[in-house]
C-alpha cells in the first residue's frame, strides 16, 4: 500500500497507525477503464503468477514513477530492493516497470 503516496508494508503496519492518512491499495491505483500504466504494463510482459507479491512492487513502482518518471535500472532496482515474489518474476516485473515508464500515462 502508500501511505499519503510512500510505499508502505501493509503487513507491518497496524490500521491504527495510519488514522487520518491517505491510503492507497492496487484497487485505488487505476481503473478498468483507465488502467495505471503499470497495470497495463504487466499484463503486457505477462508478470503476475500467484499475484501474491503484486501489490508491494506495484505500489512501490508506482512511486518511484511518479517520483521518478525516467528511471535508471540502478533507480528502479533500488526502489523494489527488499520485494520478493516466490515465483520469480523479477525480471519481468523490471521490464513491465521499464515499459510502464516509457509509456506515456
Ligand atoms: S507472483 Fe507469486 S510471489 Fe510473486
């Protein structure tokens, strides 16, 4: 999730303390319609396998876009360092980010 827009690990963090914070999940990031461009970039580099981990990078790539529109793979391997996926997807998950920030949202 993002808490008022940083990348935050909802699995260590009580509801509590959050209150009166902007929070954001994978739901709030894009729409059918209008899809974030990394939503639309995963499905594009066909990256997502159980899904398990899919809301720690996305959220936390959606982030560094945002921040950062035109990252370095250093940039981008920074920001994801510490995200896992049991599946191992990494390399897909760096190119759906490298193609999200080429694209023009
Ligand atoms: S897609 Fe299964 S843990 Fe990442």
């Amino acid at each position: 999730m993002q808490v008022d827009g940083r990348p935050t690990r909802s699995c260590v963090t009580p509801v509590g303390s959050v209150r009166g914070q902007k929070v954001t999940t994978l739901n709030g990031l894009g729409t059918a319609a209008r899809p974030h461009p990394l939503q639309t970039a995963y499905i594009a580099e066909q990256v997502p396998q159980c899904g398990y981990c899919i809301s720690g990078w996305m959220l936390t790539a959606a982030a560094l876009l945002r921040d950062t529109p035109r990252p370095s793979d250093t940039q981008i391997r920074q920001a994801l360092a510490g995200i896992k996926c049991r599946c191992g997807t990494h390399m897909a998950i760096l190119r759906a980010v490298k193609r999200a920030a080429g694209s023009k949202a």
